[in-house]
C-alpha cells in the first residue's frame, strides 16, 4: 500500500500529498495515532482531508494511509437506545474503551455492540427467491422495536442456508447463491453516509406525522414523509419544540441529532427520554430512539457530517416499513462547521462567507425525506420526516441558512422572539407560519377526526387573522370604536392564543394533545363565539357574557387528561346553558 504525507495542517483540514491512489469521499487515517478523515478533494495527487478529531500534535511528514472506502454507518442492532458521535463513534461504549469521559483520538471501537447476541428469527427458507429488501428474519431489538434484517442492496437470488438463533452481529445467519457467487450475509450491514439509500417508488405524502402539540397539528401540519424547519433566535423555544417532536411525534423510530449545541441539551434527552412514556405503546421512548451527539464542544468537522449519519440510519428504519422522523438542531451550527472548512480549503467565498454550495447540500439532507415503497418484493411502505432547527443570528431570517433551508423545506414554523418573551409557548408565530401540507392533511383530518376539522380550523385562522386588523383600529382610534361584535371577536381571538395555541411542554396533561382532544377543545373555543353571538342578538351586554363562569373551564380544557376528554363535551353544554340562562333573565348588567 503507497503512504502518503502530510504537507500542511490546518485545524481540523490536512493535506497530503502521494495520495494518488486514494479517491474523493474515501476515509483515510491520519498520523501515528490514524487519527479518521474524509477526502473532501482531490487535486492530482493531493488531497484535502477533514479530519473528525483534534488534529494537534500532527504535522508535515506524518503519514496518511487511505482506507479505500467511503465514510459510512452500520447498520443492524443495537442502533436503538445508543449515541454515537458524527461519525457514528457509540460515544458509551467509546468511553468505556478509552477509559474517559472525552474521546480519545485515533482509539477505535466498532459502532455496534460485537458481544452482544440477539434472537434471530428466520422468515424464509432454503430455496426461497429473495430480492433486495426482502425480509430474511427479525431481532426483537428492543420492546417496541422489530428489526427486520433485510437482503442489502445489490443482492438477490435464492437462500441456501438460514439459521436461527442467539447470534452475534458478525455471525453468519444466511447464504444466498446469487449470479455473481455466493453471499453471506450476518445482521449487519454498512452503507455511504453520503448517498440516499434506493427505494423503488416515492409516494404523495397524505397524512400528517402528528406531534401532539396543537399550533403544529392543527395550523402548520407535517406530513409522515415530509420535511420542516424551525427558525428561531436564541431562547425562543427550538429544542423544546424539538423535544417535544420527538417525545410525542406519531412516529415509530426517532432519530435526534444534537448538531453544535450545548452538550447538556442531550443530557437532559438522555436523563428525559427513558423516564418519558411513549402514549400509543406505553413504553420508554428510549426503546425507539437513535442519538447522535456533536455538541459544540466536540471536534467541529464530526458536526458536517452527523446529519448524513442520521438521517442514513432513518432511510435503514425507513426500508423496514417504519415511520422514522428525524430532528437536526441545529442545522445552523451545521452550517457553519461547513462553512469553516470552506474557509480552509481558500474556496471562493458566497453569501456571509457559506460556501455557495450550502443550499444543495441543505437540499441533501432535506431531500432524503419522504414517504416511499421500498424495495422488495413485499411493497412494503416506510417515511422519513426532516425536521431542523435554524438559529440565524439575530433572528434574521434573511441570512442563507435559513433562505437556503426554505427553498427546500414544506412547512416552517417561525419563532418569535416577542412571544417568547410574553412566554407564549410554543412561541411559534401563527401569522407568519405555514405549512404547504395544509389542504392535504386537512382531507385527511376530516376523515380521520372529525368531518368538522379543516373549516373549523380555517375559521379560528381567520379570526386569529381579523384580530391582527382590529388590533390595528384600536391602536389607532381605541377600542372605544369597536362594535361589541368586533371585541367579542379579539376576546375569542385571546382565547384562541391563550387556550389553545399555548401549550405548555412542561405540565403533565399539556404537554401532549390528542387530535381528538385538539378537536374538541378548538370546537369549544369557536362555540363560545357562536353562543356569545346568541347572546347578543337576544340583547344580553356583552360584559355579562364575558364574565360567564364557563369561560373559565373552556380556559382549563387543555388540562382535562386525555383519559377525561368527554368532560369538555360537558362544558359544551353548560356553556349553552349559562348563556340561554342570561337571555331567560333579560341580560340586564349587575345593579
Ligand atoms: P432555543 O433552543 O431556541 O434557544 P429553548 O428550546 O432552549 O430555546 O427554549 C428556551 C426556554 O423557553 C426553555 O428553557 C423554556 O423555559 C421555554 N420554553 C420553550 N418552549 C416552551 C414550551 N412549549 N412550554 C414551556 N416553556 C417553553
Ligand atoms: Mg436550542
């Protein structure tokens, strides 16, 4: 094998010279200690590495031997419940190695457990045909999770031998004769971070990946298999509403990569997400979690390529049938770790200093979404939803990442920094957000729900809309100027926000609402305005209607727990009691 050496170290890029048989995007190691780097260009026989941990005490001379292979992921159990670093490094099992709670350079420890055995349970037979993606067998891998094995890419033919059993990784489970030879295959597989993993078909997304959180499902929905954004200056709520999705998110397997932000925001998941409760299984969310961790106190390079790392093991769930979402924040940290190496590598500079091909490869991450039929013979249907935080400085959100990510993304959930600090919660702004799935998921809302669902929610966007305008006649002329129609408008309007659009991601009840819950609760808020209405034209004040008692438990509906939800069908009906009282009694205000 030819070694090449380094001529020049630059933070975390070196480059090498002699390197003429190595390609672009192989993985090479780097120094005595083969420190690991990925080629991120080639210029004859140089080549420009990125290297994914500290790179002090290298220097010119010191050898770089190509791996021949590009950077890629393992792929079978033991992938659920672990954090791996950007580089998939199992960031536990590394420190147990190493013997150290940081990572120590050039030390290697395979992503997946190897001692670990797993039951395999076969599903075919010898002389069964299989293709690509076919199912071969299954690992419970954890309560909730079924691994399927599948035939990896490139392979088809017929089995010659299948065992089950308590298995390691490594051990060999199946024998296929195929045209080109025979292959054996164990539970793990590897594939190139950098490429999206085949399917056969993309499909039109059609119904929403819920989260339980109200503004999102019922204003900006996201499609299973869709993509979203959420920008938001510093403190305005992005890794909770983050948190949240991946808390209570309608979704099978969760992926959360931690990109460049503070290392205890994945403590706090990792202390948080065993004790929570998944509300369909009744399982710790844990048992169906993959994290990647690189915070912003970890080797910067290792960032660029975490969202890559997770969001090809989302495609490797997605290929078994599951609706996998993944959550990347921030992709501004991302960004800027991109943006460093550009820098280094003396490319010519674009926007703010991003290289100018920031957007596609935004568009890379973004774009490996979607609701798709895998491969095989089985038609199975699996998704993956995208979802990333932007952080633009100062709340601009005129500046690249957040310009670049818009273009590709379907729905954006904008954070305002003033709501967050009146603490509405989520602090996303209902006037500037929108979701392109809307219509669509609204079909399906109306179907699924209840056949009320899209007009009821287009007539609280509406009002919510009108209170921005009545808003602006008080400012000018006072409120004095309203009809009491119009003030009992920005009174459901307060209602709206405040019963129903805040949601509080740390109280037991609230921090997750069924659609069901979410329907009813909505339905109650518009009927207040349909009863106060009544009231009105049968000439009751409008100050007596305000200060019904009803009107607070329509306030408190959000904390009836979902095991409780017909209790807000009961306020329904005392609200139209209360009000038919006042119009009984003539409505005449308190002497
Ligand atoms: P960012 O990631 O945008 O910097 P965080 O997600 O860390 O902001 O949120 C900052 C703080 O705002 C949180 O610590 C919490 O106190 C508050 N907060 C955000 N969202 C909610 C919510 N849904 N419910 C209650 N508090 C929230
Ligand atoms: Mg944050």
């Amino acid at each position: 094998m030819k070694i090449g050496k380094i001529i020049k170290v630059s933070g975390p890029l070196v480059v090498a010279e002699g390197m003429d048989e190595a390609n672009l995007y192989d993985v090479v190691r780097v120094g005595d200690k083969g420190l690991i780097g990925e080629i991120i260009e080639m210029r004859g026989n140089k080549a420009s590495i990125q290297v994914y941990e500290e790179t002090s005490g290298i220097g010119p001379g010191d050898p770089v031997i190509t791996t021949g292979e590009p950077l890629s992921v393992e792929l079978g159990p033991g992938l659920i419940e672990s954090m791996f670093d950007g580089i998939q490094r199992p960031l536990n099992a590394f420190m147990e190695a190493a013997n150290s709670p940081y990572l120590i350079k050039g030390v290697s420890v395979k992503p997946l457990n190897r001692n670990k055995r797993w039951a395999f349970t076969p599903v075919v037979k010898v002389g069964d045909k299989v293709l690509t993606g076919d199912v071969i067998g299954t690992v419970q891998e954890t309560t909730v999770v079924l691994h399927k094995i599948i035939v990896p890419y490139g392979i088809e033919g017929t089995i010659k031998q299948i065992k089950g059993g308590e298995v390691t990784i490594d051990e060999i489970v199946c024998v296929i004769e195929t045209s080109k030879g025979v292959k054996e295959l164990t539970l793990v597989q590897k594939w190139p971070v950098r490429k999206g993993r085949p399917y056969s078909r993309k499909l039109n997304p059609v119904e929403p990946m819920t989260t339980g959180q109200r503004v999102i499902d019922t204003f900006f929905p996201v499609a299973k298999g869709g993509t979203a954004s959420v920008p938001g200056p510093f403190g305005a709520g992005k890794t909770v509403v983050q948190h949240q999705i991946a808390k209570w998110g309608d979704a099978e397997i969760v992926v959360y990569v931690g990109c460049g932000e503070r290392g205890n925001e994945m403590t706090d998941v990792l202390n948080e997400f065993p004790e929570l409760k998944d509300p369909k299984t009744g399982e710790s969310l844990m048992k169906r979690t993959v994290l990647i961790a690189n915070t912003s106190n970890m080797p910067v390079a290792a960032r660029e390529a975490s969202i890559y790392t997770g969001i090809t093991i989302a495609e490797y769930f997605r290929d078994m049938g599951y609706s996998v979402s993944i959550m990347a924040d921030s992709t501004s940290r991302w960004a800027e770790a991109l943006r460093e190496m550009s820098g280094r590598l003396e490319e010519m500079p674009g926007d703010e200093g991003y290289p100018a091909y920031l957007g596609s490869r935004l568009a890379d991450y973004y774009e490996r979404a979607g609701k798709v039929i895998c491969l095989g013979s089985e038609g199975r249907q699996g998704a993956v939803t995208a979802i990333g935080a932007v952080s633009p400085p100062g709340g601009d959100l005129s500046e690249p990442v957040t310009q670049g990510t818009l273009r590709i993304v379907k729905v954006f959930w904008g954070l305002d920094a003033q709501l967050a600090y009146k603490r509405h919660f989520p602090s996303i702004n209902w006037l500037d957000s929108y979701s392109l799935y809307l219509e669509k998921m609204g079909v399906w809302m109306d179907e699924q729900v209840a056949p009320g669902w899209s007009s009821l929610r287009t007539d609280a966007m509406a009002l919510l809309q009108e209170e921005a305008n009545l808003e602006e006649i008080v400012r000018l002329v006072g409120i004095d100027a309203l009809s009491e129609r119009d003030r009992l408008k920005l009174e459901v309007a307060k209602s709206l926000r405040e019963d129903y659009l805040q949601q509080n991601a740390f109280d037991e009840v609230d921090t997750y609402s069924s659609l069901d819950k979410q329907y009813k609760i909505l339905k109650l808020v518009l009927q207040f305005e349909e009863e106060a209405s009544r009231g009105l034209e049968a000439g009751v004040y409008l100050e007596k209607i305000l200060n019904l008692p009803v009107r607070d438990k329509i306030a408190r509906s959000k904390y009836v727990p979902e095991t409780e939800i017909s209790k807000i069908n009961e306020i329904s009906v005392e609200l139209k009691k209360e009000v038919d009282k006042l119009i009984s009694e003539g409505g005449v205000l308190d002497a």
